[in-house]
C-alpha cells in the first residue's frame, strides 16, 4: 500500500512541474492609457462577469496598477447607473 501512495505523490509533484503559464499583457499598458474612463460603459462591461462581478486580474491580465483603477471606474459607472449592480 505504501508504494502506491508513493506513486501517486510522484505523479503529482511531475504534473505540477509540466504546467506552463501564459504571461498575458496588460492591454493598458500596452496602449498607454493613463486614466481609465468610468463614461465607457462598453470598455468596462469587458471586465465583468456574467452575474456583474469584476473580474479577477488573473483572468483579465490586467496588471494590479490599472485593476486597481479598473475596479474604481467600474464602481463610479454603477453608482452613476451606467453599469448595473447586479446582471439577471
């Protein structure tokens, strides 16, 4: 029994060596935006998910400097009824 778990466990540890990550670009930086619009509804409906959520910078690849000014524009937009809440 010991030597299947062994096995098991080696597979594993070779499995999580094979991934290779995609390094995605920040589509910001790459145009040189400085500021986000929080008026661009259409821009920042990209950057939500079906339900309304702000997408996670892991999937946007988006980097933590213009998500953090994401998130800000997203949050302006919806308190000024450009954006909704919540999405049904």
């Amino acid at each position: 029994m010991g030597q299947k778990n062994k096995k098991k466990n080696k597979n594993r540890r070779e499995a999580k060596k094979k991934r290779i990550f995609l390094v995605k670009k920040c589509r910001f930086c790459e145009s040189g935006v400085v500021d986000i619009d929080y008026k661009d509804g259409g821009l920042l409906r990209r950057y939500l998910s079906s339900r309304g959520k702000i997408l996670a910078a892991r999937y946007t690849g988006v980097c933590a400097k213009h998500q953090r000014k994401l998130s800000q524009a997203i949050k302006r937009s919806r308190y000024l009824a450009i954006l909704p809440y919540l999405v049904r």
